[in-house]
C-alpha cells in the first residue's frame, strides 16, 4: 500500500462523500487505502458513506476523541508507507496525492509535507508559515511600528536554507511517512482540538524537514463546527477551546517562562481595553460604557483559560477540551 488516507468524521458524511469523490476522480499512480475514523457514531451518518464507497475502513470512536487522538487511531491500523492526515472538508483538484508520493520518494530528507490550502472560490487562503509567526499573534498590543518590531525581534522568523522548509504543517493535509508515526507517537493525546498539528510539527522537524511545494494545492472549505474561530472582535481573535490548545502548546514547546508570560500579558491587558475601549466610547457619543461587549468577552474567555492553569503549568494528563459552558464563542453568539 503506498498511501493510506485518514479522514475524521463527525457529523460530516455528505462532505466526506463528496472529498472521497475527489481522491477517485483525481489520483493515479498510487495504491490507496481510506480510513474513517468516526467521533460520533450515533449521529456520524456512517451508512450514507458507506453505502457509496463501501471498500472504506471504518472506525467507530468511543467518544468525541477530537482530533488527534482520532487521527492517532486511524493510523494505528493503517497500511501505507505513507499516511495522509485529510479534513473532511477538502476537496483535491488533481493528483496532488500522486505529486506528494513522488516527492517524498525522491527526498528522503523530508519527513512529512503538506499542500497549500485554497478557498472554494479559488483564491488563497493564509496560513501561518513559522512558530515564531504565530506566537506573535497571541499578544494582543495595540499595533504599531514600535509594538510590531519590539515582538518581532523577540520572535524572529526562521531562516532555511531549502525554500520549501517550513516549522510546521496545517493538520487539514499532512502527508507523513510511516516512520514519522511509529518515532513521535502520532499527536498527543492531551489536546482536544487545534494546536495539535503544531506541537506534533515541532517533534515531527526533529526528524526530518517539512515542507509545502508551491504546485501542491487543495481545497479546503472550512465546515462550520463549534470549536472554529468566530471573528467576534480583535481582540478575541481565536475561539475559546483554541485559546486554551494554543496555551498548552506553548507551554509543551518553550516552558514555564513563556506560559507564564502569556498569562501575565493576557491579565495585565485585561483593564487596557476596558480603558481604551471607554477612551473612544466618550469621544463618540459621551458615554464611556455605551459599547463594552467585546471587553466582557475578553474577560469571560481570560477566566476560562485560568480554570486550566495549574492543569497547563504542570501539563497535568487528561483531554483539554473547554466544556459546553466554557465555550464564550457559542454562548456570545446566541445570546
């Protein structure tokens, strides 16, 4: 077997039909293998997908496992010498599973790739192209020339010598050699979903490098689920569970220090924007409490990522996944 695929359902099983329908349309010159791994078996609609591609090899979760403990099982039983790690909600638009087969057969110093990702109506969609990059993106500072190059120097950019080297890999496409697996033990098993991708990224260049190839491309269409990012504001920027796996993540990856000053930042930011946001409240119709949604939000998501503290600081073991009632996003959005 040359590829097999691992696909995490839930709820999904329209997507994933019409995701399956691509890989056969699309790929040639390998052998391969689809593995679903179903997170909600009772309501996954795994009949409907069956039906149409019955030769698929279904696995039914115990629970919702999230993300990578579910991808971990899928490739736990799989048969390539390559796994591909692929969303749902992707469709591929040529044989860029043939294309990434070939490349890691021709360079042996690249433990896993991925593809770039496009929006359904072909344009590109951005993603985060180093660790450092996306650190940045946790401080919530006022921009400026004088904040964004006082954070740049404290987290500068990467500089490979292959161009097509990068620090990690988006989970939605991740094309991994077997041993990648059977070395780092796949994803680990404390996070629920989000930032999963990124640590097993930073094992993962320990072996070898990642790479994106330029001609490499899919689609990814970014279903809709509970746990996305919502937008709600700038300064509530990622959704409550990815607040808490980007946390833990940094906390696996640079230590105590660079947690804590995560914490401390977020804490020490938390009157800034009540007072900025009342600054410009008086200025637009006097009234310096007429508009303060976000600013409560921002607190209410703060108090959720100090529930998980001590559980982070200590990387207590267990699943972090926020409670129905821990999720700001979806509270805020139906109230």
């Amino acid at each position: 077997m040359d590829v097999s695929i691992v696909i995490i359902n839930y709820r999904t099983p329209q997507l994933i039909i019409n995701c399956l329908n691509s890989i056969y349309k699309y790929t040639s010159g390998v052998t391969i293998e689809v593995i679903v791994v179903d997170n909600d078996p009772k309501n996954g609609g795994s009949a409907q997908v069956r039906e149409a591609y019955p030769d698929v090899q279904w696995i039914d979760m115990e629970f919702n496992a999230g993300f990578g403990i579910a991808n971990n099982r899928g490739m736990s039983v799989a048969k390539g010498k390559y796994f591909l790690l692929l969303n749902a909600d992707t469709l591929v638009t040529d044989n860029v599973i043939g294309r990434c087969f070939e490349r890691m057969n021709e360079r042996q110093d690249i433990m896993a790739c991925g593809a770039l990702q496009y929006y359904a109506d072909g344009t590109p969609m951005p993603f985060y192209k180093s660790f450092n990059e996306f650190r940045k993106t946790f401080f919530i500072l006022p921009p400026s020339g004088l904040v964004d190059k006082a954070i740049s120097k404290l987290y500068p950019e990467p500089n490979y010598a292959d161009p097509d080297q990068y620090d990690w890999l988006v989970g939605a496409f991740i094309f991994v050699r077997k041993e990648g697996f059977e070395q780092t033990g796949g994803f680990s098993s404390d996070f629920f979903m989000y930032g999963e991708d990124v640590e097993w990224s930073g094992r993962l260049g320990k072996l070898g490098k990642l790479c994106y190839f330029q001609d490499c491309t899919f689609v990814h269409l970014e279903n809709d689920n509970p746990f996305r990012r919502t937008n709600i504001s700038w300064i509530n920027r990622f959704s409550t569970q990815m607040q808490v796996s980007n946390f833990l993540w940094i906390r696996k990856q640079y230590g105590i220090f660079q947690y804590l000053l995560l914490i401390l930042h977020y804490l020490v930011m938390t009157p800034v924007v009540f007072v900025w946001k009342m600054f410009l409240n008086l200025k637009k119709d006097g009234n310096p409490l007429s508009e303060l949604r976000t600013q409560y939000i921002y607190v209410r998501k703060t108090r959720v990522l100090l529930k998980y503290f001590w559980k982070t600081l200590f990387l207590k073991k267990g699943l972090f996944k926020i409670r129905p009632d821990e999720n700001i996003d979806l509270l805020t959005a139906s109230a």
